[in-house]
C-alpha cells in the first residue's frame, strides 16, 4: 500500500485554479521531493495533504485513509514541520517534547520511554535538558523531527525544512532523513534548495501552473536529460560542420575549451565519433553531459523558474 496517494486533486481559490489534476504516489521508505517555482502551488498542496485546505476535487489518502471523509485515522499518520518548527524557547528540548507527546495523547507509562528514543534518533541526547533559546537553528530543526515523530508516523511532511541551515546543519539534516528511510518511514518533502533535494531524494515531482510536469527517480530524470555528449576536439567548427552535414545538433563548449556539445542520447554517440572520424576531426575525449537537478528543474519550468531558486519564498497561495 502505498503511504501517500493524491488522485485527481485540484483547489479553487475563488476564479483561480490553483491546482489541477494532481497524481501522486509516495512508497513506505521513500524521500519524495516536490519541487515548483513560486505560485506552482506547493504550499496549496502541503496544505491539502496535511488536512489544513480541502481539495475541491478529488481525493488525498494517507495509508489509505480519506483526509477528508477519514481524518482522525488519516492525520495520526502524519508528522509535519512547517519551515522552522514551532518551539517554546524559555522551555528545555525535554519539556517541549513532553508537552507535545502530551497533545498527541501519547499514554503517561510510554510516554518517557518514547521521548528518549527520538532524543537518541535526532542526536540531542547530550542537551536535551537545556532551553531551546540556547540551541542552534540546526538544533531547533532537529528538535521540531523528533516532535514530529514522538506518535510514530508513516509519513512525515517537511515544508522548507532547511530554511536558515548551515552547510553543516543541512548535511545533518539530509542524513537523518535518509536514516528515516532506511527505517521505513516515508518523508515528503518541498524545497527550493535543489542540491539538496538531489542528495536527499529517492523521487522528485516537478510543479508547475497547478500541474505536474514530471515525475521520476532522481537518478532516471538527471540521465534521461537532453544533456548530449562533450567531445573535446582540436578544431570546432570542423567538427560542428562535419555534424550538421548529417544533420546532427551540436553547438561550442565554452565551458569545455576547445569542445563541442552533441545533443544526442546515449546509443546515438558510436555514430557521432564515426561521423567525426570520417570528416578527419581529431578526437581528445568524450564525456557524458552531466546536468544537474537544476538544471533539469530550470529546462523543465522555463519562465520565472530561475527567479523561483533565486528567491526560494511561495506566495501564501501557492
């Protein structure tokens, strides 16, 4: 059974449509990303997910209950953090632990024993006693995962989690998602740090205008990109004729030096290198073209995207 399933979701704002026609699956041990520029509606579809907004159509299950017709059984499968989790700073990690173990009606004889092991989990056990005022973002971030996860849930629901983090504190906070998965908890996962999302994620979904426009294995969407071939050369513009003769796209490296960029697909590059060698162009060396999630992220979404990674804010509404 999968842990998240969106079938036909969409959400009206007033005349806007918001999203539309949202598929989605997420699997038991999976870090899925949701990825969108700015008003795709990401935030719209957390909102849904976690029994905050109602869809106006269609359906949102969590291990097979209804968000909206089953909540209760639903929601209690749920872990969430919005951006920076909600903490009571004059409070010790403990204190705030047990007070939300509290509010998700976690049983008094369990409830020690519960707080200690998701203390051990997120690494605070040597200052868990302390007031959250004194902890690190990095800290207060892994102190909102263990709040999130003292009812045991299968999913759990990050918006922006790493929002302020250092390169040190995002390492950290990338592998203990990971340990999550080993684990067999699910974790969803929206995010404008599209390196980390590369890192982090088994899958990815890529949002945009309300609508999906992709959605694979990390590993499957970067190797199936229309990254072609770089093939070092003494003489470009020989060899970008020698190609166009055969009808065959290629534009200048610059990144390179002196090479060219052969927008083809695996299988087709023995017949590139045949086509150069019979022209007389001398060959140095041919690299797979290796594009990045961004740049993925960036060919897929074209308008506005690259102010979306720049900006890394959704408006309210999306």
């Amino acid at each position: 059974m999968s842990v998240l399933t969106l079938e036909n979701v969409a959400k009206k704002i007033g005349s806007r449509l918001i999203v539309e026609n949202l598929e989605m699956t997420v699997e038991p041990g999976e870090v899925y990303g949701f990825l969108g520029p700015n008003g795709a509606g990401k935030t719209t579809t957390i909102r849904m997910i976690v029994g905050l907004a109602k869809p106006t159509r269609g359906s949102i299950k969590v291990m097979g209950h209804d968000v909206q017709h089953d909540r209760r059984a639903a929601l209690a499968s749920i872990g969430t953090i919005v951006e920076n989790p909600e903490t009571y700073k004059y409070l010790t990690g403990r204190e705030n632990l047990v007070h939300y173990a509290r509010l998700a009606g976690l049983d008094a004889g369990r409830r020690n024993q519960r707080i200690d092991e998701v203390v051990d989990f997120v690494g605070l056990t040597g200052r868990i006693d302390e007031k959250v005022k004194r902890y690190s973002l990095g800290m207060r971030q892994r102190l909102g995962v263990g709040q999130a996860l003292l009812a045991k849930p299968k999913l759990l629901v990050l918006d922006e989690p790493t929002n302020g983090l250092d390169p040190s504190g995002m390492r950290e906070f990338r592998e203990l998602m990971r340990r999550l998965a080993d684990d067999g908890m699910s974790v969803f996962v929206s995010s404008h740090l599209l390196g980390e999302i590369q890192m982090m994620c088994d899958r990815v979904a890529i949002l945009k205008g309300g609508r999906i426009i992709a959605e694979e294995r990390v590993a499957d969407l970067i190797e199936n990109a229309s990254g072609g071939v770089r093939i070092a050369v003494q003489d470009t513009e020989a060899a970008m004729s020698a190609l166009a003769a055969q009808s065959i796209s290629a534009h200048s490296d610059s990144a390179a030096g002196s090479a060219i960029r052969v927008m083809v697909k695996r299988d087709e590059v023995p017949n590139v290198i045949r086509q150069l060698v019979a022209a007389d162009v001398d060959i140095y060396g041919v690299e797979q073209g290796r594009d990045s999630l961004e740049d993925m992220f960036l060919q897929l979404t074209d308008d506005g995207a690259a102010s979306a990674v720049a900006a890394g804010e959704e408006s309210r509404n999306g």
